[in-house]
C-alpha cells in the first residue's frame, strides 16, 4: 500500500459537499453550494452574509425545487441562430434560447451535454461557455434598495472561500449592475 494513497482517501472524505438554500431580500431565492472541510464554519459564514444583507438561512432544500440542473452553451451575438438552432436540437438539445443581445443560449439535459456539445462543435459551434449548472425555473424581477442589497449579498456569498456555486432567481437591471459591478451575477 502507497502511503500517499491513504492520505489522499482521507483528505477526499474530510471535504465535504454543502449546499444552503434561503430566501433573500425581495423574497428572491438563493441557493449556495461548496466544498469545505468544516461544514459548521462554512454554515456559519453562509449565515452571517445573509443576515448581513437582508436574508435568512432556510431549511436545506426549502428553494432548490426553484432551481433546475441543465447542461448550458452559450455563443455570442452574431452566430447563426437559425443554424444552431437546427443542429442543436438534431443532437438532442432541449431548447435554444435567443437573448435581447442577439447572444443564443443552448439547453440540454445534464446526461446529454456532452454530447450536444461534441455534435455542436463539430459543425463549427464551439460554445463561448459550456458547464452543466442550475438555472431558475422562474424569476423575480429586483430593482432599487432590494437590487443594491442583493448584488450585495451575492458579492458577499462568492467572496467566501469555500463557496464554490452560487445560484438565484433574480433579475437585476443594468443600471443597478453598473452602481454595484460584480465578476460573476447567476440568475
């Protein structure tokens, strides 16, 4: 036996999946998930970003029913929807969304993405982004104090180390965005 092995087995149960769910300002929905070796710690950070900005902890799952897994491309303004559109549901995609930007979206189920991505790719559509990830069944329009607060929030929650996903139904405009710039804003 390979001591490194043994060592490498125990630090991969040390680490354990977590994931919060909550209701936050606005009655927005929020889920969060991470990889943390201290579930309490990870609790309680989780906890303090939303007491801090308006929210509270829920019971686990008490949101996540709001919240789909799908597998997502995205490609950028300008690509051929119409083209896309064909391929994409040719190779087993659920839909195809186009954005007010002219950006398309491509959904399929989780045990499909790679295979719509493979197919897509090989007819000249590589995605710009590919991740199967979560994505609100409906969402929840924010704006003034309750849409300051939540970009707040949201900043917070993806600062935390051991945060590693964080997902939520709202839709923030533009103009509170540019008031609160944010890496990454899931919705």
């Amino acid at each position: 036996m390979r001591p490194c092995a043994a060592g490498v087995r125990r630090m991969c149960r040390a680490r354990a999946s977590r994931g919060c769910t909550t209701r936050a300002t606005g009655g927005a929905a929020v889920m969060v998930e991470g990889v943390t070796t201290d579930r309490m710690r990870m609790g309680a950070e989780v906890r303090r970003a939303f007491v801090q900005h308006g929210g509270r902890l829920g019971a686990d799952g008490s949101v996540s029913y709001l919240f789909n897994t799908v597998g997502l491309l995205t490609y950028p303004p300008g690509t051929d929807e119409e083209r896309l559109m064909q391929v994409a549901l040719e190779a087993g995609a659920e839909d195809v969304v186009p954005n007010a930007d002219t950006s398309v979206e491509v959904l399929a189920d989780p045990l499909e993405f790679a295979t719509v991505r493979a197919v897509l790719t090989h007819h000249g559509f590589a995605p710009a982004t590919a991740e199967v990830t979560r994505r609100a069944a409906t969402s929840l329009e924010l704006s003034g104090d309750d849409a300051e607060a939540m970009v707040q929030l949201l900043e917070a929650l993806e600062g935390l180390e051991d945060v590693r996903d964080v997902y939520s139904n709202v839709e923030i405009s533009n103009e509170v965005l540019s008031r609160n710039p944010i890496n990454e804003l899931r919705s």
